[in-house]
C-alpha cells in the first residue's frame, strides 16, 4: 500500500465508484446564488442549468460569503438535499464540504444520505479549508485544527465514504492535499488556477481531474467589460465572452479535466448567466 504523502497513513484506493469520463469533451457544472436569505433563486438556477444543458450543479460549504460576515448563507448540504428532489439529470455536490466544520461522523453521515437520495449523480468532493475561512469558523465556536490534524480528518471522511461506495473528489490546491485525492479519493478538484498552473498540478495525478472557479461573461466584449467593471477583478477570474470561456474549456481538456464547475459572479442577478456558461459548455461537447 502506498501512504498518503506526509500524513504516515496507508492509503485505500480503490473503495470508491469508477470515475466518470468526460463523453466528448469537459462536463460543465455551474454553482447557485447561495449567499443570500431565501432559497428559490438557487432552485430556480438549477432548474434553469438542467433546462440549458448543463451537467451539474455544485453547492458551497461556508457560513457567510469570503470575507463578509455581514451576508447570509444557505446551507450547502441542506440545500444538496433538497436540490436532489427538485431536479432531475444534473449531478450535485458540494464544492467543497470542508472537514472540521461539522463533527466527522456527522458530515460523512450526511453525504451518506445524499447519496442514496442521489446515487450515480452525486459527487462528495471534501477539503480541508485554508487560512481564509478561520475567522468564519472561530465566529460560530467551531475551532479550526493546524493543517494537519485537517489533512488527517480528510484522509479518514474519505475512506469512510469510499468504503461506502460513495464517488469522493478532494479540492484544494496545495501539495497535500492533491497527495490525499490521489492516495484516498476519486478525483481532484483545483480551485481558480489558470490554465497553466491547473495543468502543473494535474500532472501526474492518478485519479480524475476537476477544475472549479470563478467566471464572468458578457454577450459581446463591451457587455463584458461593462460587468467587470460593476463587479470588479478577482484573482483567478476567467473574464470575458463566450469565446474566452471556450479557450478556458479546451485549455482544461488538454490538461485532462473532465470537468469545470464555473461559478458566475453575476449568477442570481443576470438571468443570462447560465445560458451563456451553457453556450460555452455546448461548444466543447
């Protein structure tokens, strides 16, 4: 058995579901517009990307958005469940469910239940969260462990799930963690790289590659301009039209992904937004 790199632990590959090949090209999933107090305007983005096409939809795992404690938050795993009732075809997940949030029993528990709702169209991508969500944590009482005593509780919710026969991914960017999605997972999932780094990080990786981040299009060059400027550059965002996204797509197929999971600034606001990720989706398929 190998170890999983850095952790002293043997590792237990092969107790998850085959991985799920891209049929064509990269499979396209698309995020909701979570971070707000009423849940209808997320029912009704999944409804839509099922309606365009799409071949996922991923939830968040976080108590507020990044940095603003001010706005709300739906519960991600909460929310998974209820989406397995109002859709159909996409495949749901979280993205990612982050160890330590909730008692170990208890979050493998629920993805447990979310996948007899679900079966083959769930994906339980797990990780271990950063530096940045410290402060959401410490705010609700919940203690955040060094790195890792979190790499270690990865290890063990993933062997729990896979045991299972639970299709696990692991997300996140650093070494270790892409050490644990190849010794413990099925997949991997890297977070906002460009299209370079993704394909340094993938390299060599064992298991099915994933890419996720955020995204904002416009319908022609000026309308995307127009809607960089109201929201404003993040690091990592793909910008620009539906061409822009498709370069992004056939950059990510070319570094072996069989996914990318956009998550639109704009979701939620631009009744537009979905169409135009699936315009790009349809593109590479």
């Amino acid at each position: 058995m190998q170890e999983a790199a850095g952790l002293g632990l043997p590792s237990h590959r092969g107790g998850g579901l085959p991985l799920v090949a891209s049929v064509g090209g990269v499979r396209v999933g698309i995020t909701l517009p979570q971070f707000r107090h009423e849940a209808d305007p997320s029912f009704a983005v999944a409804h839509q990307a099922e309606a365009a096409g799409l071949d996922g939809v991923f939830v968040f795992d976080h108590l507020w958005p990044l940095r603003q404690p001010e706005r709300p938050a739906l519960h991600g795993l909460s929310l998974l469940a209820a989406l397995a009732v109002e859709t159909d075809r996409v495949v749901l997940g979280p993205l990612v469910a982050r160890v330590g949030l909730l008692p170990d029993a208890l979050l493998v528990h629920s993805l447990l239940t979310i996948d007899r709702m679900l079966g083959e169209r769930f994906v339980a991508t797990l990780g271990t969260g950063d530096s940045s969500n410290r402060d959401e944590n410490l705010a609700y009482g919940v203690s955040f462990p060094p790195k890792a005593e979190r790499l270690t509780r990865l290890v063990e919710c993933c062997r729990r799930l896979r045991g299972a026969g639970v299709r696990t991914w692991v997300g996140g960017n650093s070494a270790d963690v892409r050490s644990v999605a190849v010794s413990e997972a099925d997949g991997w999932n890297g977070w906002g790289s460009d299209t370079t780094t993704f394909a340094a990080q993938a390299a060599g990786l064992d298991v099915e590659v994933s890419w996720g981040g955020q995204v904002l299009l416009g319908g022609d060059e000026d309308a995307a301009a127009a809607k960089l400027e109201h929201h404003g550059m993040r690091p990592g965002l793909v910008h620009g039209t539906v061409a822009d996204l498709v370069k992004h797509f056939e950059g990510l197929a070319d570094a072996g992904a069989t996914w990318a999971v956009c998550a639109p600034l704009d979701i939620g606001v631009d009744a537009g937004a979905v169409e135009l990720v699936a315009e790009a989706a349809a593109a590479v398929q």
